[in-house]
C-alpha cells in the first residue's frame, strides 16, 4: 500500500509511549496470545486503540520445547499505523487506509538496497520494472510482478522504486495474499518510516527494519500478529 500518503508527524512523547516495557510480572504477549502460527518467532504490531496510528512493534524468540518453552523478547521499535487507523483484517475495504488486524505469515522481504548483512529469509532486490498489482481487475491483483503486466494499470499499483526510502528494506505481510479477496486490499508490508503514518501498512524505524531481516530466519517460520491492546480487535485473540 503507498507509503506517505498521510504526512502526521508523530511526537517525541508518544514513540517514548510506544516503546514502554511491559510491566513486571506479566506473561509475555504471546503466551496471552490465542495463536502465534506454530513458528518459533512471531512479530507483534500493537496499538492502544483502533484508532491510533503508533503503537509498538516487538520481535520474539521462543526458547525451549513447545512444552515448558517461553517467549523472549529479541527487540522493541516504536512503530507507525495507517492514517485511518486499524480495522479487522476480514472486514478490511480497499483505499481505507486502514492497517489490517490478524495473524499473518511473511511470505518473503524485499528492497530498494541490498539484504542487511546476515540476512536469511528470501530477498527479492527491487529494479526498475518491480511493481505491486493493486489493480482489482488484474489476474495480478496483490502480487509482486515485474515487468507490470498490461491488465495491472499503473495507476492502481505501486512503483516500488519509486519509495526508495520506506522501501530500502520491507517485509511483505501475509494479509489477503494466499487466496486474495478482490477489493479487501494489496500491498500491506512492515517497512522503513517514511514521512507519517502509513497507508494501511506497519513501519518502523530503518535501524529496526534492519534488525527485524537479520533476525528472521525461515526455519523458525516467522509470523506477525497485529492488533489493539483490547477490544474486539485485541492482538491476545489472534
């Protein structure tokens, strides 16, 4: 989904906000969690309410057996939402701006600059001719695709190259990407901050973004969950 589009700057005091620990004596998020997707590392993407665009951004390993194992916390970023806040994932309507809430798979990253140093998940380098089909009409619609095809308008999709920064480094998210639901929504990645908040994305800071594709490695079979701290769309239900 174009990054940018809303240009809200967040303050200082709400990234310190964002980045506050949890508090002592607490189960880590995913052991609250209903679901973390079978995987040994899982991505929380958390804000206080549906309608907030900043929230926290954590990356977790789990350590020992599924029996008796528990959650770790690998880092911490203050993270940005869409402009029109979050929405329930299958709920989710096209052009809304919204960020989808679920549990997702990451299928592969992607980037304008090399893959960080170390990094072990597929990397596909951006050029020239990448786009991302958001072209409802298109046999392509939510798919990376390169050259563009000519049922996928360009104006309904994005030239990657042409966010060089919020795409230096970015990790696609699963969401209506398997079985795409036409108008549900394209194009929902964790990328680099750009200006704002996002347009329906999750992003963070690049030295995090750079962490996080360091970090991630297929055997673990990563996830990322993205939800409110309560409510209907609380982050524990997914």
């Amino acid at each position: 989904m174009r990054p940018g589009v809303v240009a809200t700057l967040v303050s200082a005091s709400l990234l310190a906000l964002g980045a506050a620990p949890a508090t002592a004596g607490t189960r880590p998020l995913p052991a609250r969690m209903a679901d973390t997707g079978g995987g040994t590392q899982l991505i929380t993407a958390e804000a206080p309410r549906t309608g907030a665009t900043t929230g926290t951004v954590t990356w977790w390993d789990h350590r020992g057996g599924r029996r008796g194992g528990r959650w770790v916390r690998a880092g911490s970023a203050p993270a940005r939402f869409g402009a029109g806040g979050l929405v329930e994932g299958t709920a989710r309507k096209q052009g809304t701006n919204t960020t989808p809430t679920g549990l997702y798979d990451l299928p592969f990253a992607f980037g304008v600059r090399p893959a960080p140093a170390g990094t072990s998940v597929r990397y596909r380098r951006v050029h020239e001719d990448s786009w991302w089909c958001q072209d409802t009409a298109s046999r392509a619609y939510n798919r990376w695709t390169e050259p563009r095809p000519a049922d996928c308008r360009a104006a309904e999709s994005e030239h990657l190259m042409a966010y060089g920064t919020q795409y230096a480094h970015a990790l696609v998210v699963g969401f209506n990407y398997r079985h795409p639901v036409r108008g549900r929504g394209a194009g929902i990645f964790l990328h680099i901050n750009g200006a704002g908040a996002t347009a329906g994305c999750v992003s963070v800071p690049a030295d995090a973004m750079r962490r996080i594709l360091r970090w991630a490695h297929p055997a673990a079979r990563p996830h990322m969950a993205i939800g409110t701290t309560g409510g209907a769309t609380a982050i524990t239900r997914y």
